[in-house]
C-alpha cells in the first residue's frame, strides 16, 4: 500500500477548524487529536504546537459544561471524575464513550415506576 502525504493540501487551510464538532464531542476530539498525530506527528515542535492549541481550544469551548445529570431519568455524565461549570476538564465528554443504560440506570427507572404508583415506597434514589 502506498503512503498517502498531504504536502500537496494544507488541511489546515481548508478545514473548518471552529467546528463545534471537534471540541463538543469524545468523537470529534479524538478525529482531531488522531488527525493532529498523523500530519504533524513527524515534527516534534509542529506536532506540540498543533496539539497543545488544539487541546487549549477544547479547554475552552467545554468551561461551561458540568458531569451533572440533564435530566432525572440520566445518571450523572461522569466519565472519569466530576467536572462542574467553570473548571476545565472533559468528562462530560468521555462519558460519551460509556453507555447510558446499564444496570444502575434500569434499577433507578424501575425504582422510580413503582414509587410513581405508589409513593409509600422508599427507595435508593
């Protein structure tokens, strides 16, 4: 297999580089970070630039988001530790990696039903 370079394009140039896309998700993020790593990864002063103003940007553009739930049928977006508004961090995002419906959740929905129909009923919440 041939080795595709891209001298001939500055994606930089071309690419929409304030796309919510690349800082508002786990997905778009690590396309970035990979994209980052394969163009510049043979630089080491480009590649620490690129990556260092990348990952500032996605400092940024996540202060305002918490690891709080949304909504109460959500667990909490706790991806690695919490995140509250106003501090940097990204858990909200790589909580994205983690399915929303696991065991906990079915338990917290089924304890809610049966308190809805019939509120003497403690339970965990």
């Amino acid at each position: 297999m041939s080795e595709k370079r891209f001298d001939s394009i500055d994606v930089w140039e071309v690419q929409d580089q304030h796309d919510l896309y690349w800082t508002h998700s786990l997905r778009g993020m690590l396309g970035m970070i990979d994209q980052i790593i394969r163009i510049e990864g043979r630089d080491e002063e480009k590649f620490k630039e690129r990556i260092a103003e990348f990952m500032w940007k996605v400092v940024q553009a996540n202060l305002h988001f918490s690891s709080s739930p949304r909504h109460e049928d959500e667990c909490e977006r706790c991806g690695t530790v919490w995140k509250f508004s106003g501090e940097p961090g990204i858990s909200h995002l790589v909580s994205q990696a983690y399915p929303r419906v696991n065991q906990k959740t079915r338990y917290w929905e089924e304890q809610r039903r049966l308190k809805r129909q019939d509120p003497s009923i403690e339970g965990d919440e």
